[in-house]
C-alpha cells in the first residue's frame, strides 16, 4: 500500500515533517514519541500505510515481524532489561494515529494491569 499524503507517520517517513529517529531499514522506521511516557518510548512503523496492527498481520506477516525485531534490537541497544510493547488498535483502545505503530516502552517500572 502506498503512503497516504494526509498521514501524520507516512510524512515522517518521508521526511516532510520532523522526527527524531532512532532506527530506519527499508521496512521500518522507529522515532521517539512527541509525548513520552517513559524513559525509553519509541514508536516502531511500518514504511508502508495500513492503518493498524491486524491490517497489516493481513497485508504483510513479515514487516510485522520485522517491527518486533527492530523493538527489540532497540531494547538491547538500550540494556532495557524489561520494556513493554503495545499496538493500541482502535480509538475505543487509545489509538490516536491510524498508522499501524508498536510502541517500545521501558527504562521505569510499568504497572500491570495498565489503564
Ligand atoms: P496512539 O495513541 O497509540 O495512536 O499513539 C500515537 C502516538 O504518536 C502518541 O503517543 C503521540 C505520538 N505522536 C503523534 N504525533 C506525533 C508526531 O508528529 N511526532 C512524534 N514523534 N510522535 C507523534
């Protein structure tokens, strides 16, 4: 699926609008957040559009994994020796950008069960 021009995610992946990126390979970019809710909470996104997590397990399994992966690698750039990852899907579920997003939260204790 091609970039959306209205999204917020695909103009940073096209570099029109700033962010602070801390990974990039050809099927994922990761950023911090705007508003971060830990020390470490970075946004891990597809660099193709689909609006949320289940769309894109459909359209491609393997960026999928490749945003897990990227997480990941992150984590242990980092020494996070715990960190959390959450795709909110649905407005109802906190979702504000429809741009499938993992977010990697770490580097303080995270409660459970989360609000
Ligand atoms: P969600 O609520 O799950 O859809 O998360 C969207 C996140 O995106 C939220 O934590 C704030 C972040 N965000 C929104 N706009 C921008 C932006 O322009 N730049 C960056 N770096 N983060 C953004």
């Amino acid at each position: 699926m091609a970039l959306d021009p209205t999204c917020i995610f695909c103009k940073i992946i096209q570099g029109d609008i700033p962010a602070d990126i801390v990974y990039r390979d050809e099927s994922v970019v990761a950023f911090n957040d705007l508003n971060p809710q830990a020390p470490t909470h970075v946004l891990v996104i597809p660099t193709i559009h689909t609006p949320n997590a289940s769309e894109l397990a459909k359209i491609s399994p393997t960026i999928l994994a490749a945003i897990f992966s990227a997480a990941s690698s992150i984590a242990g750039d980092r020494g996070l020796d715990g960190y959390r990852t959450v795709f909110n899907t649905g407005e109802s579920a906190g979702q504000s950008v429809f741009h499938a997003h993992l977010h990697l939260l770490g580097g303080r204790g995270l409660a459970w069960p989360p609000g």
